[in-house]
C-alpha cells in the first residue's frame, strides 16, 4: 500500500481514498482519510448505544459490530408500546453503502448511524464488515453477508455456551431478524435475501427487508442518470462514479449489463419465484438511481413481493434513511411501525425455503 509505482505501472481509477493500478495492486493508503472510522466503545455509550466488535470468521477476515442499547433489560423490551417477550430484541443485520469499494462497519458514518437505530429503535445492530473490491470483487460481499447471517443461525443453534456471543444470547431474538443495506449495502440486501430464500435458515427468521437508495446499474442511462449524475454536486452519485464503482466489483469481463448490477437483466432471476420477507424502500427524486429504483420496486411487486415505497422529493443519493427530511422523530417511528407490523405477520414474515 502506498509504494511507489514504475512509470510501466499506470493509474487507471482514482476513486476517493483508493487508488487502482494497471498492474491490479491497489492503494488504500488514504481511505480512513476520506472516510474516517470509530473504534468500537463497548464500556461507554454514543448516542444511548454500546458497541464491540467480533470476529466471525479468522480465516477470510469478516467480523460484525454489535450494538446494544444502553441499559437494555433482559426482558420487557418495548417497540411502540408492544411488549416484547424475554430477550426479545429485534436484530437488524445492517449492510453499509460505498459502491463495493469504499467504507467498513468502522467508518463514522455507518457507526453513527447504527448507534441512533439501534438506540432509538431498542433493536440489537449487527454491523457486517465484508470485502471489498476490487481486492475481493463480487459476489465476495454477497457471500460475506450470508455468511453473517449463517453465523447468526449458528448463535441461535449452538448449544454451548461457550460459542455463544453473550449479548445475542442474553438480548436477541433471533426469530425477529431484519436485513437493513444503504446504497450498495441495499443491493447487498436484495441479494443475500435472494440466496436466503432456497436456504433453511430456521431458527432465524428474516421478518423484513429495508433498503435505502439502492444502488443498480445498466448499460443504458436512465432520464435520472442524464439529468443528475453528470454534475457535482456534495452528496449526488455522479455517473462516472458509479461507473467505476461497477468496472471494479463486477467479475472480471462483466459488464454493467451483468444481473448484480441490472435487475432486468435477461439472466436475472424471475422475482415471482421468490418468497422474500416485506421490503421498506427508501428513495429521493434528485438521485440519479431513482429511475432504477422505481423500477426495481415495480418488479418486486410484479413478482408478487410486498414492498412499501418512501419517496423523497428532495433527497438525493446522500439520504440516509431514517434521518430525513428534517423529522427524525417521525422517520423513527416509520422504522419501529415496519417493524412491529412485520414481526406480527408471523406467516408472511419468515423466509421460507424454496425448495
């Protein structure tokens, strides 16, 4: 990281913090620069949350961060009021964004936004740290992410005590589980709940999906694409961008037409052959994905899928939902209501196997 390069060994990417070389090296040098990180504070609270960090799986590298309110008890938690059984918190698995090669569960940014959630949702987060491209190009986050969701199930299956992470044990629910991605984090989601689906997942259930600006690609430009992504402006994805973004996660020789990036890809999976979970969708009119991501929800309910749409007329690709349009009180309480309303639609809720 940060050698110095031959004048035979070119730049071809320069995206904010990583550096991508002819030769394939890649420098990281600067990364936390452009995206500062919070070391996890398991003994001290930030805005009501602790956290600690764990690591899932030694050989590839990934670990979650944890998060737990405050204070919480051991039983009676409340979400709006409804009483929740003893180590009845609701775990949220949360996917951060950065186009597949940008940020960890460290950044400030994701950190700031699981300690709020998970505060003012009184809801267990777990952070997934997952690779990155174009070191570990798609589907390694794919797989990363399932990955944590398996290793979830092995914390409600798992016997020993010893092999248990104590605040899932003593807080979690694991049959109230909800995947939570912004940006690339919410296309992550949509993928991972695909695989979920022609898995036995049991006993976790996988009640609700939310999915903030999701991120999808095509060969073609979009209307949105053309009017918002060809300026700077601080927050908007710009096209170029975004292109890099997909030219160095897609599998080698892919290009955006590939189903990871375009839904409507011809060897794209058929949505209708799927049991997902309900989906809350969060997107903003001045994003340049926001015709992909309407297009996205009309599939999903083509294919017979249960999907609430929250528009943003003012939002661009830097919304970070639920702290929106100036109401963050009101914006909580969207997330507590998906909640609540997806844990009791106990026979819609579960991401049953497809075989």
């Amino acid at each position: 990281m940060g050698e110095a390069k031959s004048a035979a060994c070119e730049l071809v990417c320069e995206i904010p913090g990583v550096n991508i070389y002819s030769d394939g090296t890649v420098d990281r040098s600067t990364h936390d620069q452009h995206l500062p990180t919070t070391p996890a504070h398991p003994d001290q609270a930030l805005y009501g949350a602790v956290s600690k960090d764990v690591t899932i799986n030694s050989l590839t590298g990934i670990w979650v961060r944890i998060y737990l309110p405050q204070g919480a008890p051991k039983h009676g938690p409340q979400i709006n009021g409804e009483l929740h059984e003893v180590g009845g918190l609701p775990i949220v698995v949360y996917v951060h964004g950065g186009g597949f090669i940008l940020a960890s569960a460290a950044s400030s940014f994701a950190h700031d936004i699981c300690c709020k959630m998970c505060a003012k949702l009184n809801v267990i987060v777990v952070s997934v740290d997952y690779r990155l491209a174009p070191e570990h190009r798609l589907p390694a986050a794919f797989d990363d992410t399932f990955a944590a969701l398996k290793w979830l199930q092995s914390q409600a299956t798992d016997e020993a005590a010893s092999e248990k992470e104590p605040w899932l044990a003593a807080y979690g629910n694991f049959g109230k589980c909800f995947l939570m991605g912004q940006g690339s984090g919410a296309t992550i989601v949509h993928q991972v709940a695909l695989r979920c689906s022609t898995e036995d997942m049991l006993p976790l259930q996988i009640c609700g999906l939310v999915m903030d600006i999701p991120f999808f690609g095509g060969l073609d430009r979009t209307d949105s694409e053309i009017k918002f992504g060809n300026t700077y402006v601080d927050g908007v994805l710009q096209m170029k961008l975004s292109d890099d973004f997909w030219a160095f996660s897609l599998p080698i020789g892919a290009d955006r037409s590939h189903p990871y990036s375009d839904f409507r890809s011809s060897d794209a999976p058929d949505l209708s052959q799927f049991q997902l979970p309900p989906s809350l969708i969060a997107v903003g009119r001045l994003d340049p994905c926001y015709d992909r991501e309407i297009l996205f929800v009309e599939a999903l309910r083509r294919g017979g899928q249960e999907v609430r749409l929250l528009d943003y007329p003012g939002k661009d690709h830097a919304i970070y939902f639920p702290e929106v349009e100036g109401d963050m009180e009101n914006a909580y309480a969207v997330y507590s209501n998906f909640i609540v309303t997806c844990t009791n639609q106990t026979s819609k809720s579960i991401i049953k196997p497809a075989f």
